[in-house]
C-alpha cells in the first residue's frame, strides 16, 4: 500500500524513526528521535550506514523493519505496507554537491520545490525571495550556480531545502564539498541557520568539528548500529569506542577495574593505569559494582610525557615503557606512536621531538599522572 502524506503546511512535530534496512550484505538497525527545532549529527566512517539512514528517512528506501513518523504522518511502517515515496514527503534536502540546477537563476533554484508542487509562480518565487532574505544572500538571487563560489552555492542549496516548507531537514555532508577556510566561515554560520528552522534537523558527517558545533545531540554509527548517543560534551569526553576517541583525539583503553580505592584499571592487552578521575557512575546515575567492573579509560596524548631515559620518582602514578612505532608532524605539534603495554599517542611539540632526536625503534619512558587519567564504565 502506498500513502500519501497531506499538504498541511510544514510546523513542529518530532521524528521518531525506527529503521531497519537491508541491503546486500549490509544490515542496519539504528533508532533515530529528534525533537522538533533539534539538530542531531549522525557520525561515522564510510560503510557505517549513514547515508543508508538518510536515504531511508528522506523515502529514496523502504526499511525492512520498523517504522518513520514525523509529527502525526507516518511516512513509512514495514508491518503495515505503509511507504510515503520521496516526492510526498515534506523533507529538505541538502546534499555534498549542492545540485543546483546550472540552467535557473538562484532565485528560481529555490522557488522551484514549491512550484513543482503546484504553487504559483510568482508566488513561489516572492515565497523563494523571503527565504534568500532571511539567509541573507539576496543579492545573489539573479545569479546562475555557475556564477558562485563553494561558500554561497552551500547557502543557496539550504535556501532551496527550506523554501520548500519541510516538516524535516537532512543534510548529507554539507560542508564536505568546500576547500578549509571557507569550511571553517560556513561552519558556525550553518548553526545559525539552522536554528531558524523549527522541525527536527538529522546532519550526517564524518567530521568530528563539524558534529561538535552544529549540533545538539550527537548520534554514532558503526557496522549499521549506533554504539553511542549524546551531547556532544558527553560524547567527547567519554568516547565508547576507538573510532569515538580517534575522532576526538584521546587514547582509549579497555579493562577492569580492580581496585576503587586507588583507581587501579587492569587493561585487556597488558598493563595497568591508575586514574585519579574514575567515574563509577553508568552515566544513568547508578553505580556499577566491583569486583572487576569493566571500564574503559581515556587519556589524552598531551597529558603523556615521553623520555628516553627512565624518569625520576615522581608524581606520576602510571610509568611504563615502549619503542617509537612512527612519528607524524600535525602543524604546531608532531604526534608519536609508541608501541608498549599500553600502546599510546603521545603529541609533543617540533622543539622536544629535536631535543630527544627521536627515531623508529627507540626505547622511550612514558608517564601520566594519574588526575590526567579518566575511567568509567564500558557501555552494555
């Protein structure tokens, strides 16, 4: 059975999306809810099912299992038959290459959702010039898309999204396509565009900065499943897996911890780490209990000191030993890999790495203290 969505003007109403996609051999699951005036960024590496997420919100793919509603409508419910196509749903796309159309003016790229629909023209182009206004960018209304640079074809193509009265706002990658300093203009002007639209917003990106400053909530996919969800402080400062703590630049370890009293964690691949700011609380408010509580524990690659002789007794708990697997130089610091029990990334800056005169291979000492160490409970 196929339904239609109504032609009720675009106003409020959470998604709430229960997707369950098969193709291939590619299996996703993921739950997505987003209130209405809420901005939620779906991050992941390439292959994690975000773009499968978006195709299946936007009606360019049935789920398999589960259901999508916006609002009152409800746009697609495998148990049911029910499958509102793309075409009938209220959703504004903005996609990485923009896809302005090069033959319209600016001005009628954006009128051109409402037209096709069956609007006026006039009155979707004054309806389009409103929008352009409120963006700010009118006077490029004249224009055609070959005419303007990456910056302002990004504003254009979320003009044309929101002129389109949508009841729900995707954004695939949408700074992707632009060169760094032009990335780093848009970006938080972005958030502010974005808050003027009253209807849940879903932005999929790879990338971390972008998912931090644009959003409000943060969802995480791997393999076609959501492996965590939050805020974006939360997410940051308690990654659950290697991907999160890679995209959010901290080491990440996995183990038990043994000893309360002293912080003491018992890591998986060998070794121990005391941390002074062990977190016993699940993050729903109970505490796990011992004994061996599996925790995972973040460190960050600046609270490590590297030497290459054995360090005096000092205040740092947590000393062990390793051989320089790699160095890397990251603008105004080089980042250097120690293969040890733990492993680590430690960043230094340009000055220690000529004083130390590092090389692949060498023995090196690391030491953290153990207030730089932070562990708390593994999710599930």
């Amino acid at each position: 059975m196929t339904a239609r969505a109504d032609g009720e003007p675009a106003t409020g109403g959470a998604l709430r999306a229960d997707v369950g996609v098969v193709r291939g051999g590619f299996d996703l699951e993921v739950r997505a809810d987003v209130r209405a005036g809420e901005i939620l960024a779906v991050l992941g590496p390439n292959g994690a099912g975000k773009s499968t997420l978006l195709r299946a919100l936007a009606g360019l793919l049935p789920v398999s299992r589960g259901r999508v509603t916006v609002g009152d409508q409800t746009w697609d419910d495998a148990d049911r038959g029910t499958f509102v196509p793309a075409v009938d749903r209220r959703v504004g796309l903005v996609f990485q290459d923009y896809r302005l159309f090069p033959h319209l003016t600016v001005l009628d790229n954006v009128a051109f959702s409402r037209h096709v629909r069956g609007g006026r023209r006039p009155d979707a182009r004054a309806h389009a010039r409103e929008v352009l206004e409120r963006l700010g960018i009118e006077e490029l209304s004249a224009r055609g898309p070959g005419q303007l640079s990456g910056g302002q074809a990004q504003r254009v193509a979320l003009a044309r999204a929101l002129a389109s009265d949508p009841r729900l706002l995707l954004l695939d990658e949408p700074l992707a396509a632009l060169d760094a300093r032009t990335r780093l203009e848009i970006r938080t002007e972005l958030r502010g565009y974005l808050a003027t639209f009253g209807g849940p917003t879903l932005v999929v990106t790879h990338d971390p900065l972008e998912a931090m400053v644009l959003a409000d909530r943060i969802l995480v996919l791997e393999g076609g499943r959501a492996v965590q969800e939050g805020v974006p402080a939360a997410v940051a400062r308690r990654p659950a897996t290697e991907y999160v703590a890679r995209l959010v630049g901290l080491n990440l370890y996995r183990g038990a911890m043994t000893d309360r009293s002293t912080g003491r964690v018992d890591l998986d691949d060998g070794g121990r780490l005391f941390a002074a700011g062990h977190d016993p609380d699940d993050g729903g408010g109970h505490v796990v209990p011992l004994p061996a509580t599996r925790m995972l524990v973040a460190v960050a690659p600046t609270a490590i000191s590297l030497y290459t002789h054995s360090p005096d007794a000092g205040s740092a708990r947590n000393v062990w030993t390793g051989t320089v697997a790699g160095l890397e130089l990251l603008t105004d610091r080089v980042r250097v890999a120690v293969d040890g029990t733990p492993d680590a990334i430690v960043d230094i800056t340009p000055a220690a790495l000529a004083d130390l005169e590092l090389r692949t291979g060498q023995q090196v000492w690391l030491t953290a203290k153990a207030t730089e160490v932070t562990a708390y409970p593994a999710p599930g």
